[in-house]
C-alpha cells in the first residue's frame, strides 16, 4: 500500500482522466495542469481499458456514468491486471448505490465534480499514496452503512464494524473537516488520520454487512 | 336500402354493394332469411362514428319492426307452403348465419383498433373502454357461439337418418362441438393478435405519457433556467443561485425523495439548506446520516439549524457551508460548520437576536444545547444536540428554567 510513498514526492505525478464529456476533461485538464501531469484521457471504457494498460498513470480520475457499464466496468477489468494504478471516482451522482458500488469495485476514493481545483489535486496526491479520499457525503453514507442495528447480527466484527475512532473522523468528515483540521480536533497526527480513513476504506471493500449491499435500496436516497 | 346496411356490409366484406343487395334480396325470398339477416346484421355491425364525437347508442327498440316483419313472413310461408323440415332448415341457417356472421366480426382487429384510436383522444376514458369493450367481446362471442351450436344441433336433428331421438341429439352436439372447435382455431390466432395490440397500444401511450412528462419538466424548468443564466450573464451570484437552485430540482426528480419535509427530519433540514441557498447564494453541503419523525422539539432543532445557516450565509464570507445531522438512539446533533471569517462571542451584541434567541435560547427551551465554536479567521462550527427521549426534555426544561 506505501510502496510508493517518498517516491511521489519527489516527482510529478501521472493522471488519466476517464470521463464522456469532452467538455469536463477539458476543464479538468486546464485546472489540474498546475499540480500534476495529465498524461492521457478517455471517453469509452474500451478506450480507457486500452489506454489506462498503454500509459500506467498513477491515478486514474474515473466518471461514474459511461455508456456501457461507466467507471464500474472499467473498474472491474483492471483491478487485478493493474494493481498498482489507484483509481479515484469523480461523479456529479450522489446516489448511494453509485457511490458505494464503485468503492466496493475497488477505486480509493469518491469526489463530487464540483471540487475545488486545489482540493481535487489534494485528493489524488493522496490516493497516489495509497490513502482514501472521502467526500463529506461519503463519509455520511459509510456512516449510515456502518450504524449499529441492534437486530442484526455481526458476522466479522474486524470488517463488519467501525471502531469509534474511526466512527469519530468519519464524523468530522462529514462536517466538513480537512483532515488538518481533523488531526487538530482529535490530537492525533495527519498520518493517523489518514489510517483511519484507509481502515475504513478497507472495510467498505471487505465488509460482507448486509446493509452494504441492501441499505442504499432501503433507505433510496442520497 | 334503409339503415345502410347493405352499404355497410359491402365495404365490410369487400364485394359490391350491389352483389350484397342481390344476395339479401335473394335470401329473402327463403323464408324471409335475408329479412332476417339485415336486422341481425344491423343490430351487430358498428356504426360508422364521425370521430370526436361519442358512440352514438343503438336503439334495441328499432329491432321491434324487423323482427315483427320476419315473423310475418316466416308465418305467411308456413301458411302458404305447408310445414315441412325446409322451412325450419332455412330457420336454422339462419341462425348459424347470424350467429358466425358475430363471432367473424368481432374477431377483426381493424375494428378494435380504431375502437382504440378513439379512446386514445380521451386517455381518462381509455381504461374503461377497454375494460368493458373487452367484457361485452366476449359476450357476444359467446352468444355467437351459442347460436351456432344450437343450429347445427338441430339441423343434424333433423336431417339424421335415425330421424328423432336421443341419438340425433346427441351426434348432434358432437358436430356442434367440432364445428366450434375448428372455429376457435381458426380465430384464435387473430383473438391473441388483437390483444396483444391493444396491450402494444397502452404501452405506447404509457411512454408518451412518461416522455411528454420529461419534456414539460425539462422545458418549465432547465430552459427557463438556462434562459434566466443567460439574461443574468453577467452577475455571477445570481448565475450561481439559479444553477445551483436548478441541480437540486432535477436531483430531487431524479432521486425522488418521499419524505415530506413536515414529517421527517432530514427532508426538513434539506428543505431548510435549500431555503438558505436560494437566498442567499451559497452552496449547503447537506449530510444526514438516520432519520427520524419530525415532531416540536424536532422542528425547533431544524429551525436553530437554519439560523445557523443563514448566520454563516450572511457574515461568514464564504460560498460553502457545510451542514451534517446524525440521528443515534439517544441524541439528535447538527454541525453547520464554515471556513469564514469567525466572530468572537463577547462581540455580540445584546441586541442581535440570531445568535443568543434564535440558536441559544431556542435549543435550551427544547431541552437541547447550543454550543458555538468561532475564531476571528478560522471560522465558526454551531453545534446543535437534542436529547432523543421526552424525560430528558422536561429535565432540560427544569434546567432551563
């Protein structure tokens, strides 16, 4: 997970934008310039599938909604050949199933496409280096995934729960802490919470609760 | 001749009128059959209807006189002629006649189609038309049916070699059956063809209706928005406001959320978030994690939570805030939290009311708590907590007090 840490640092890193509207890889493109190197992009699945293999960026900014199967399909076809490319989702959903599917399908973070230039920069520096990125929204979701129900039984508490230190930077999260902010509130270091929030992320992706799958379409609604 | 009904059956069947004039003329002349058969065929061919206008009704009354004619006629030829097995022979052809001419015409899609192109004009009428069109269908094919058995069951009755008896009868119905059965095969297919068009029909509509629904939502609302962006142009907050207004009409009519905003908490606080951005031109970063029954206590939470909002939209400086709201078994809490200017609370002035009434004083007359957190440059955090359970408020209230 950190074996490119230190490395990042030193160099600018690689991104590949994944997204059918040419408007918004354009827009993309242009603010993104200043913090890293874009060094392809893609409208279809097939296309990033071929392309993502060609160029091995670091990250890859990864839309939602695609014709054919969206960020989901190109997901699922190159987790496993390419294990070291990390995946961000971008989306302007903010349907439940949408957001936790793509998670589950193994991208390391979930942004909304109104983020702030600096803060989406800020985001794939930190996927690069192998932590989660959680919009506020996320962090809600996961919040609600994750509640105690007192009348469901807990098949792994390692995976099926979250610790109350994590429940607690999810929290901030949610009220709109960076995560500076959230080391200060909580006295713990940058990089402490930045493991919690890969705890998590892990969890999401391993957690076999029920309501992962079941709650979005209970509760259908963002 | 009288009703059209020559002129009718002709266009119905594609041969000249004239042939089909003939053929009743003709036919009257046995037993008054074509007398009868141009009454029956009157009572059962659909009237040509001038579209827009209802179905007229057909008057069963008017029967009276062609039914009263045939009899005469059927009398005068008993009469006349004695009475022998042709009389009663052509009797009952006439009634297999009559009774194959119904189920043959009922059996024609182009008839049904056009019943439906009618019913379309009118979609509030369509379902019932359909409904009991397809009752009094089957009905008359029945009766249809009905009259076909019965005259062939009497001609093999009475044109059996064993002449009388229970076993003319009985070859009879066999026939009978037989006759029915080659019928329903041969019609069959043409029944299943005109249901699957009616069912094809009510589909379509049902698109129609779903796409002329987009269609109206997009052009009342996204053109009139575009429209609004445009003559706004150069006025980014109002540009913003109506953007932003915009997105949250089409998410919700995308994700429909049921809730209605006086019954349950978190539709409340996203109708009071949404009240602040049109306002004021701001974004609200609205999180809601559980939900619960919006009651007093729970609407005066809502309502502190908007000031708050509104507190941050109009001397923070900043276009985001955020707002998150958690629902746990024993506590209500909402956070509206923005990176703005901040304010020291000594600074306040006693007369402001947002603050110390409508955010302060409001939560503790509730039983809740306020509790606001701000430094001059890093912004201002309004906690919000409500005790969940109704002991704890009249605690709070003593408290209070």
């Amino acid at each position: 997970m950190t074996d490119v840490t230190g490395e990042t640092a030193a160099r600018r890193l690689t991104v590949f934008l994944v997204d059918d509207h040419a408007m918004f890889r354009a827009g993309v493109r242009a603010e993104l310039g200043a913090h890293v190197d874009v060094v392809g992009e893609a409208s279809t699945v097939a296309e990033a599938i071929a392309r993502i293999g060609a160029t091995l960026p670091d990250v890859v900014l990864l839309d939602v909604h695609m014709p054919d199967g969206g960020g989901r399909a190109v997901l699922d076809a190159m987790r496993r050949s390419h294990p070291n490319v990390r995946f961000l989702a971008l989306s302007v959903s903010d349907a439940a199933e949408d957001v936790i599917g793509l998670i589950r399908a193994g991208a390391r973070g979930y942004v909304t496409k109104t983020i702030s230039p600096e803060e989406l920069a800020a985001a794939i520096r930190r996927v690069a280096e192998g932590d989660a990125v959680f919009s506020p929204r996320l962090a809600g979701f996961v919040l609600d995934a994750f509640a105690s129900r007192p009348d469901v039984p807990i098949a792994d508490p390692e995976l099926d729960q979250l610790t109350n230190r994590e429940r607690e930077v999810l929290r901030l999260l949610a009220r709109g802490y960076a995560y500076k902010e959230i080391a200060k509130e909580l006295y713990i270091s940058i990089k402490t919470v930045e493991t919690h929030v890969s705890n998590v992320l892990r969890k999401l992706q391993m957690s076999n609760r029920y309501e992962l799958s079941r709650w979005a379409a209970d509760r259908r609604l963002v | 001749m009288i009703a059209g009904v020559a002129t009718g059956l002709a266009r119905h069947l594609g041969v000249p009128l004239i042939a089909v004039r003939i053929a009743l003329v003709v036919l009257l002349g046995f037993n008054g059959l074509g007398l009868m058969l141009y009454a029956a065929f009157w009572a059962v061919l659909p009237q040509e209807v001038p579209t827009g206008a209802p179905p007229p009704r057909r008057d069963l009354a008017m029967l009276l006189p062609f039914a009263a004619i045939g009899i005469g006629v059927v009398l005068l030829q008993s009469l006349a002629f004695g009475d022998g097995p042709a009389g009663t022979v052509g009797w009952l052809v006439a009634i297999i006649a009559v009774g194959a001419g119904v189920i043959w015409h009922q059996s024609d899609p182009s008839r049904r189609g056009h019943w439906a192109d009618n019913a379309s004009q009118t979609p509030w009428l369509a379902a019932v038309v359909a409904e009991s069109d397809r009752r009094s269908f089957l009905f008359r094919f029945v009766g249809g049916g009905v009259l076909v058995a019965v005259g062939i069951i009497g001609v093999v009755a009475i044109y059996s070699p064993a002449h009388g008896g229970v076993t003319s009868i009985f070859n009879g119905v066999i026939f009978a059956l037989v006759g029915l059965l080659g019928v329903g095969v041969v019609v069959a297919p043409l029944l299943w063809r005109t249901f699957n068009q009616l069912r094809t029909e009510r589909e379509a509509r049902i698109r129609e209706q779903e796409r002329a629904e987009l269609a109206a939502m997009i052009h009342d609302q996204v053109l009139h928005t575009l429209a609004l962006i445009q003559r706004n142009s150069t006025d980014i907050k109002e540009v913003q406001r109506l953007a932003r207004g915009q997105e949250r009409s089409l998410r919700n009519w995308l994700y429909k959320p049921t809730a209605s905003p006086t019954e349950k908490f978190a539709a409340a606080l996203e109708q009071a978030a949404a009240e602040v951005e049109d306002t004021y031109a701001i974004t609200v970063e609205t999180v809601v994690v559980g939900d619960t029954e919006c009651d007093e206590r729970v609407a005066a939470l809502v309502a502190a939570a908007r000031e708050a909002l509104v507190n941050a939209a109009r001397h923070a400086g900043v276009e985001t805030v955020s707002l998150y709201a958690e629902v746990e078994a024993d506590e209500l809490s909402v956070f509206v939290r923005d990176r703005g200017k901040g304010f020291e609370m000594d600074h306040v002035e006693e007369s402001r009311h947002g603050v110390r009434g409508s955010i302060i004083g409001r939560m503790k007359r509730h039983g809740g708590r306020a509790e606001i957190r701000s430094a001059l440059g890093d912004g201002t955090e309004v906690r919000l907590t409500l005790p969940a359970s109704r002991e704890s408020v009249t605690a709070g209230k003593e408290t209070a007090r």
